[in-house]
C-alpha cells in the first residue's frame, strides 16, 4: 500500500507540474481490512513497528482509504 501510495503522490505531482489542480483525495481500494486498520490509526503499536514508516507515510498522503471485496 506504501508503494502505491508512493506512485499516486508522483502522479499528483505530475498533473500539478501539468498545471492540473486536484483537490480531493485519491481513493486507493484495498481487500486487506487490517492494513486499511494500520494505515488509519495514528497510535503505534507494538505489533507494527516494523510498518510504522510506511504506515506513516500512508497516512500523511493525500489518500482515502476504502475497502472492496475480492472473489477468489
């Protein structure tokens, strides 16, 4: 999610050099509901240390969070 996240800033970026004006957030659909859970609670937790830079980094972007259902 932190890597996608990354991309969508560089394309945010992109588009304003473009002269592109974005406003709203950029919604990113996930099917993982624990790591839609860490990206959105701002407390750290012992458990997620190891993730809480891209957690971080996650949360500070300009990215709303939803969560869609995948078949298998």
């Amino acid at each position: 999610m932190a890597l996608l996240t990354a991309e969508v800033t560089w394309l945010r970026w992109l588009l304003a050099d473009f002269g592109v004006s974005i406003t709203t957030p950029t919604l990113v659909l996930s099917d993982n509901t624990c790591a839609i859970n860490v990206a959105r609670d701002p407390v750290k937790h012992e458990l997620t240390k190891h993730i809480g830079v891209d957690a971080f980094y996650t949360r500070a972007q300009v990215v709303a969070l939803q969560y869609v259902l995948s078949d298998l």
